[in-house]
C-alpha cells in the first residue's frame, strides 16, 4: 500500500469521525440543586381588597437598593411602591402628554443617578422619576420608537432593545439624543424566512443584559440555545464577539400556523389577507440577567413531550460555560411570566394561574 492510498484514507477516516460526531445528539446539561423558595406575594382576589391589591396582570417590576418593588399594572398609567415586606405605599404617574405624564409603558429601569426611567412608545419618549415619585425629566428618544428594555452602561451611556433599522440593540448618548450603534441585525436571529416569523420579532425582539466587563449579551425571544455576546471596540462600533452555548429541547423555537390547526395557542396573530394564526412557542426566552460577578443566568420556556410547557433556568460561569440547568414551574400555557431577577437573587414573576399577582422568589443554590 504505498503512502498516497494511506494518506487518503486517513483523511477519509477523519472525515467520518466528524461527521459520526456533528450527528450525535450533544448532552444533556447537569441538573442543578437550585430553589426557588416564595418569600412574598402581592394581589389578592377578595371583593373587599383594596384597589392596590387588585390586578389585572403585572407587566413590569423593579427593585430598588432597599428592596422596595415598582409595579406596572396593565391597563394603567401609574406605577404602584410597595415596601421589602409588600405594604403598599404610594403611586405616581398619570396617563396624558404632559410633564410626568405618559401614554404606553413598554419598560422601565432604575439607573444609577436612583432614577426610574419609564419608556413611553405612544410618543417615543423616556420620562425620569425620583425613587419618591417626584418629576425630573423628559427624554426624546432619537428616531427609534419602540423599546422593550432599557439598561444602563458603566460610562453612563443606555442599552435600548427594539426594532429599527432592521436591527434590535441599540446604544444612546446619556441624554437620549444620539444613536450611536445599532446591532443585531434581524436577518441572522430569524429561523425561517417568513415575514411572519419577523412581525412577531418586532414586539417580542428579545433580552439583554450587562456584564461586569460592560460586554453585553442578547438572548433572542425565539431561543435556539444561543446567547450572543457583543463588545464595543476601540472606535466604539459594537461587534458580535462570541457565542455562549445554552440549552434548548427544540430546533425549531416557534410554530406559526392557521388557528384552526394550532396543537396551543400562545400568541394569537391576525394578517388581513391570510386570516388568524397562532404562534405555538417551543422554546422561549424569558430574560436574561447578570446576577454577580460569576453568574449569567437565562430563563426560557421549553416546550415538553405533553405539549406543556417548563420554566427553565440555565446558569453560566464568568466564561460562558454552562454550569446546569433547574426547572422552576410547569404550566400548561405561559402563565407565569419572568419580569426581574435583581442583583439578591430575587425573580420577580408575574403570576396568572388562579388570579393575577407579583410574586418574589429567593434563588437560591444548594451544594450536594
């Protein structure tokens, strides 16, 4: 056998080892001994509650430094303070255009100044309240519109996730007046090239979060088990510098389909010239967050065998490898919604299953 046949081969040999390796299924990730103990609930169902106890779903919360939660109800243009032990306090903000005044909320954020900025998209605009509810300021948002999540950068410069320009991450001057990067182009987190598939993008694009090296990490809505880590270089263009490996039980994230042949209804959608659809979620996220210096963690929805769906948390060291994943509820349609996981390791839920209410969850890990 002379040295090119044995040289072919090898090459040959290699090849099918590839390949018999890219085919086989990856493993499943370490179960982690992660609790997720209810420390306080607030709402109530009782005919006689007050009006602060009543919702019809919580949409957004924060919390302060001192443990203090700032709810958005829906269907309302004031925003609810209850206290560490959820005794409510006072609201402010009122619906209008005025100063302290807004229309829509579609996020809001505590900044480091202690300020809370709600953002308006009805009239793209972010208005800043004291941490005591009192007025400060009015912010224009420059051209972009609609924003799902603000956050803050070291240097005082924001965050801002939502479409434009066929791009979903953007970074402003500290006053709102400059866009001075957009990324995250569509076109690389769509699974299909359906126009429906990016309809849907548009108002649920996505999560980021911040990380103690000021690189920051987008997670898209429609998970395929990636998170995706951008850096600013020297000239302050943002670039995608690495991908962190997650876990999902599906390829595919979504199914949208006529409604009359949708197995569940998650998201309903309606297209003029085609009809109802329904969106049929299988795998999706539901925040991420930089919890301390070691620990990025990531909530997702994931669809099970039964067509049930599990609220799962997947936890990443300070490299991005996947430490293990825990299962905190299962539901049989996303009824329980992530809304904040603060820097105690507290996660704010939006809980819908009997009647609406915010419940706080203590994360806490456990060692065998």
């Amino acid at each position: 056998m002379n040295r090119i046949l044995i040289y072919n081969i090898f090459i040959l040999l290699l090849v099918f080892i590839f390949a018999v390796q890219c085919t086989q299924k990856s493993p499943e990730p370490n179960q982690m001994d992660i609790l997720f103990v209810e420390t306080l609930q607030i709402g109530s169902n009782e005919e006689d509650a007050p009006d602060h106890e009543i919702f019809r779903m919580v949409t957004h919360s924060v919390s302060d430094q001192r443990g203090w939660v700032y709810v958005m109800n829906a269907g309302e243009t004031s925003i609810r303070v209850y206290d560490e032990n959820g005794e409510y306090q006072f609201s402010f903000g009122s619906q209008g255009s005025g100063p302290g005044e807004f229309q829509t909320v579609s996020s809001f954020f505590i900044d480091s100044q202690n300020r809370l900025l709600i953002v308006d998209p009805s009239q793209a605009r972010v208005t800043a309240f004291s941490l005591t509810g009192d007025f400060l300021n009015t912010y224009e948002l420059p051209s972009i519109t609609r924003v799902n999540q603000i956050l803050e950068l070291a240097d005082g410069q924001f965050v801002l996730v939502g479409l434009h320009n066929n791009q979903l991450v953007h970074i402003t001057d500290t006053d709102f007046k400059e866009l001075k990067d957009g990324f995250v182009e569509i076109e690389n987190i769509l699974t299909t090239e359906g126009t429906k598939e990016r309809i849907l993008l548009q108002f649920s694009p996505g999560f980021v979060t911040v990380r103690p090296d000021q690189s920051i990490v987008f997670v898209p809505s429609l998970y395929k088990g990636e998170l995706l880590v951008y850096r600013a270089d020297s000239e302050g263009t943002w670039k995608l510098s690495e991908t962190i490996k997650g876990h999902t039980t599906h390829s595919e994230p979504a199914s949208i389909t006529p409604m009359d042949q949708a197995a569940r209804v998650d998201v309903p959608m309606v297209f003029p010239e085609e009809g109802r659809y329904a969106v049929q979620y299988h795998s999706f996220s539901q925040g991420v967050y930089q919890l301390d210096d070691r620990n990025l963690v990531h909530f997702s929805y994931q669809e099970s065998e039964e067509d049930s769906l599990m609220l799962m948390t997947e936890v990443f060291n300070v490299d991005g490898d996947l430490l293990g994943t825990s299962m905190i509820n299962q539901v049989n349609r996303i009824n329980l919604i992530v809304l904040n996981l603060d820097k105690r390791g507290n996660l704010y839920i939006s809980d819908n299953r009997d009647y609406p209410v915010l419940s706080r969850l203590k994360m806490q890990f456990h060692s065998n």
